[in-house]
C-alpha cells in the first residue's frame, strides 16, 4: 500500500477537516449540513401536524370527528337526532364514516406537510403512502 503524503485535506484529523460545505468542527454540522437542514425541516413539519386538526364528518354533519394532523382522535360530536335506540347499526356506521373522512384529510395534510421536504418523494417510513 501506498503510504498518504498526507496532502489530502478530507482525511486530515484534527483541524476541522471534513467535506467542504459540511460545518466541519460546528455542531449538528450548521447551515451548510444538508441533511441537518432536513431534519429541522422535519421537527417543524411534525410540530406543525402536532398542532393542526381536521374535521371529518358523516350523514350530512350529524356525526363529526375532530383529529389532529397526526391522526389522533381529539372529539366526537354526535347530533342527538341520530341516536335511534333501534338502529345503533347505523351509528355505529356514520362513526366510522366520520373517522375515516378524517383520516383522509389529515393523510392530505400530511402528504402536503413532508411533501415540502421529500420533494414528493414517497419514502418508506413517513406514512405517506
């Protein structure tokens, strides 16, 4: 093996060395750290899903479902006309319905949110597909 006439800057130790463009010697890599960049990018995106919410409903708004932007189930409002003691199928039924009018909402916000990061790009993991 050749020996390194030490000439190359990448794979000095010590003073700072590194890719060019990559922060070399400043923590989480600074602005030039792409991939730090993303990861800010993606705690807002969640912090913002965290605090968003959609409204899905059923049977013309009798049933309605409150979620946030990460899918969870924040309130049911159910109009008192639709509860029939003889018919709790058909409650049962316009839950359902409203819960998963929003689910699909709050997927589109999701896919709009990380789409800004991704580039549209489907990647395993995210939940966007």
């Amino acid at each position: 093996m050749a020996k390194s006439s030490g000439r190359n800057r990448y794979l000095r130790r010590g003073g700072g060395g590194g890719l060019p463009g990559m922060g070399a010697g400043v923590p989480g890599g600074g602005a030039g750290n792409p991939l730090a960049a993303a990861q800010e990018m993606l705690a807002k995106a969640q912090e913002e899903l965290r605090q968003a919410t959609v409204e899905g409903s059923a049977g013309g708004g009798v049933v309605k479902v409150t979620m946030s932007g990460e899918q969870k189930i924040t309130g049911i409002t159910i109009q008192p006309d639709v509860v029939d003691p003889d018919d709790v199928e058909m409650l049962q039924e316009l839950i359902m319905a409203a819960i998963a009018d929003a689910t699909a909402k709050s997927d589109e916000l999701q896919a709009k949110s990380y789409g800004a990061i991704t580039g549209g790009l489907n990647l395993p993991g995210l939940g966007l597909g």
